[in-house]
C-alpha cells in the first residue's frame, strides 16, 4: 500500500514539476489570457503565490517557477521519507 502512495506522490509532483515548467516556458510565447494557460494559472497559482510575497520579482526577473521545481522536489523527498520511517 505505501508503495502505491509513494509512486502517486512522485507522480503528481512530477506533473506539478512540468505545469511550472511549462507555465515558465508558455509565458515567453504566449498570453496569460489563453485558455491553456489560465487553466494552468488555477492550478499553480496556489503555489506561485506564497512564494511570490516571500520573494518578488528581482529587476524584472521573476525566480517563482525555479523556487517553486525546488520547494516541490524537497517536498517530494520529505513525504517519501517520512513514509519509509512508516513502513
């Protein structure tokens, strides 16, 4: 049973991973008023945003999506951890 936790763990924060990804690529080419990416925008904006008052954009340079890859495979780590000290 832990073992199909941990593979579903991985796997959203993989595909969380990719829609920031994504998100930071689409946004060079196309608008946020696009369907594609306000869909993605509900989905990461809940990330985006605690991370976004902690550290603004730095002369027009905005370090959310990297922090946030980082934050998401640290959290990863520590939920597969915790759930090998359960089982």
């Amino acid at each position: 049973m832990l073992v199909i936790i941990k593979s579903l763990i991985n796997v959203i924060i993989a595909i969380l991973s990719i829609l920031v990804f994504l998100d930071s690529l689409l946004s060079y080419f196309v608008s946020e008023q696009n369907g594609f990416r306000r869909f993605m925008g509900k989905i990461l904006n809940p990330i985006y945003q605690p991370i976004r008052r902690l550290i603004p954009p730095l002369a027009g340079i905005d370090f959310t999506p990297l922090i946030a890859i980082i934050l998401l495979q640290v959290l990863d780590a520590i939920l597969i951890a915790l759930l090998s000290l359960i089982g």
